[in-house]
C-alpha cells in the first residue's frame, strides 16, 4: 500500500506557468464518519452474509442462481470482489433478482455500498444495460486527511457494472474538497464560493489503481500573499502500480521516501497559470 506523506509543495518556473506539487499527507481514517442509512447498512447484512456462509462461486448460471443467497466472486490485483446475489423470482424472460457489493475504498474502515434491484436474468445470462449497474446506495463524504475530503454524491453516477463472471468495473464521479487552511477560492473567480474543489470521473477495473483528470477551480495557496492560480492539465493519481505520464520527482523525494515512486498519490498539477489576486469589485 502508499505510503503516507506530509504536505509539501514544489515549483519549477516555465514560462509564467509551473509544476505545483500537493502530497496527500497522513490520513486521518478515525474521523466521524456520518450515520449509516438504512439501505447502506442492508447491503453490508446482505454481503457480510453471504460471506459468513462461503456461499461464493465464479460463475452465475441459470442453475445455480436458484440457491440464492450467494456471492459471485471475481479476483483482481490480490483483491476480492464479491457480487452478492439475493431476491430471486421467475418472470416472463427468465429471473429477476436483486444484487450487492461492498468495495474498499484504499485507506478507508467504512466499504463503499452498492445495490441493484429488479435486475434480469434470462437465456443468455445477466442482460446487459444500464438497469443492472449496482449504484452507490448512500451519499458519501469521505476525509482523505486533514485537509482533503472525498465526496461521491448518490446519483446515479457512482455506480458498479458486472456480469455472470462477476465484477467487471466500477465508475466514480465526484469531487475531492480543500479545506479552507490550505487552500482558498479565488475572489475573482466565484465571489460566492467558500470551497476550492477537483472534479472528476474514472472508470477502473482496479480499485487500487487509479489516475484521473481532475479539474480544479481557481484558488490560493493561504499564505501565499494573495495569488492566485488557475490549473489548466492536472491528475489525481490513487494508483499502487503507476504515477502520471511526464511525473519527475525533486532529487531529495527518493532519499527523503524511497525508491518505490509508483506507490505516491496525490495530484500532479502539470500546468498552472498565476496572477496577482483581483479584487472582487472589479
């Protein structure tokens, strides 16, 4: 797993523009987390359940969905990804049933929910569309550290695609927040704005492998004196294995860190535009 870092941040002047590094520092998993839904804590029942009774198998036919409760279990990178499936019932094309999974995201005590009711299963299997994606069950607000929160809205847009062979992918889309005492809004950018955020959306086969775009809105480094910075190319790199294209670490990372640079996260921030602040009345 990633090692656990300390703010820093790094710049090499190109042009009016420059590479700014922000290293997600220690995480602070202990934080409240907010009260379980009744739905979120269902699907947990459901797949703690399943998993108590190793009812888990690799693929789900015809025959066997008929024993439900079970887990089709699907393996990737050295993790576990279990779809369970419960509610079974005959309809005109074959079955309908409902399913559930847990995924962790890396780094935190409290697993992702998903759910996914009615769905068909028929002559050919698991049909595939748009009903039989497992959507997020609850909205969820997720501290990265004591100054980044994770926030995955649910919308639809957060959502886990799989077939008779189990897990195939999972689709996140949300939106990292800064906290006010590092980062702050730029007062010409949005008067109104009390939260520099980065959007962005990945969809991955690998929990423990993500790189994402990220868009940020304009901000300050609190501080700093009051400049203020426009990023136009950045990513949000949550992957063990790989670090962005063009990524080149200061001399002092590896004595400071190690070797191992495929296992730092954080957001490398590979164009930046900076100008004195503007005022907010102008």
């Amino acid at each position: 797993m990633k090692q656990s870092l300390t703010y820093q941040n790094y710049y090499k002047p190109i042009k009016q523009s420059f590479v700014f590094w922000l290293l997600i520092v220690q995480p602070i998993w202990g934080l409240a987390q907010p009260r379980t839904p009744n739905l979120e804590a269902q699907v947990m029942a459901i797949c703690q359940a399943v998993a108590d009774q190793e009812k888990l198998l690799t693929y789900l036919s015809a025959d066997a969905i008929l024993n439900y409760p079970l887990g089709v279990t699907r393996e990737i990178s050295g993790v576990n990804y279990v779809i369970a499936v419960d509610s079974v019932r005959g309809s005109e094309n074959g079955y309908l049933f409902n399913a559930y999974t847990t995924i962790q995201f890396p780094g935190t005590a409290r697993p992702l929910a998903f759910v996914g009711q009615n769905l068909q299963f028929g002559e050919g299997g698991i049909a595939q569309s748009s009903d039989t994606r497992l959507v997020l069950a609850s909205h969820r607000k997720i501290p990265i550290n004591e100054h980044i929160d994770l926030v995955l809205p649910a919308d639809g847009h957060n959502y886990v695609e799989f077939d008779c062979e189990g897990f195939r992918s999972i689709n996140l889309k949300g939106h990292f927040v800064f906290r006010s005492e590092l980062l702050i809004p730029d007062p010409g950018w949005a008067a109104s704005a009390n939260e520099v955020i980065a959007t962005f959306e990945v969809n991955t086969a690998d929990i423990h492998n993500i790189l994402a775009s990220v868009s940020i809105t304009p901000f300050q480094i609190r501080g700093l004196g009051g400049i203020s910075f426009r990023v136009t190319n950045a990513v949000v790199d949550m992957s063990d294995f790989e670090n962005p294209v063009g990524l080149v670490f200061p001399q002092e990372y590896r004595q400071i860190y190690g070797t191992n640079v495929e296992l730092w996260r954080g957001f490398y921030l590979q164009e930046i535009e900076n100008w004195p602040a503007r005022r907010t009345d102008q």
